[in-house]
C-alpha cells in the first residue's frame, strides 16, 4: 500500500500520538502484535469491525516505511 498516509494518523490527544488508524483508537503497534501473534486479517476484522483489510494494509506499510527510514547512530567514546 503506497498511500498508507491516507489510513494513519498522528494525533497527540490520542493514544498518546502513537500512530493510529484515522477515525479509531486502534494503533499500527496493536495491528503489528495481533498479526505477530497469527492473528489472521479475516480474524482481526471480525474481532475489530470498525477495521478493514486495507487498514492493516496500512498499518504494514507504515511499520515498513519507518523502519525503512530508520538510522543507527554510532558514536564513539
């Protein structure tokens, strides 16, 4: 999904900012650990309605992303 920005949101008054699905409480880290925990999509969805499979789409796609962007910082004593 290359448009996961349309899905996730960033809102500071919200699960304390962690990225959530837009219009839910529901976080990509809470999609990351149900899936993590072989949860399948169909069983996330029935569980969590208000969810659909695009979102944990989304939810992939912005853990991909962020640790695509992520950087190591070494430093030396």
């Amino acid at each position: 999904m290359q448009n996961w920005q349309e899905k996730i949101s960033l809102n500071p008054e919200i699960r304390f900012g962690k990225p959530c699905i837009k219009g839910t409480r529901i976080t990509v880290w809470d999609i990351l650990g149900w899936l993590a925990s072989d949860m399948s999509y169909d069983e996330i969805v029935e569980d969590f309605p208000e969810l659909t499979r695009s979102d944990i789409l989304a939810a992939l796609a912005f853990a991909a992303n962020r640790e695509e962007n992520t950087k190591i910082l070494i430093t030396t004593v």
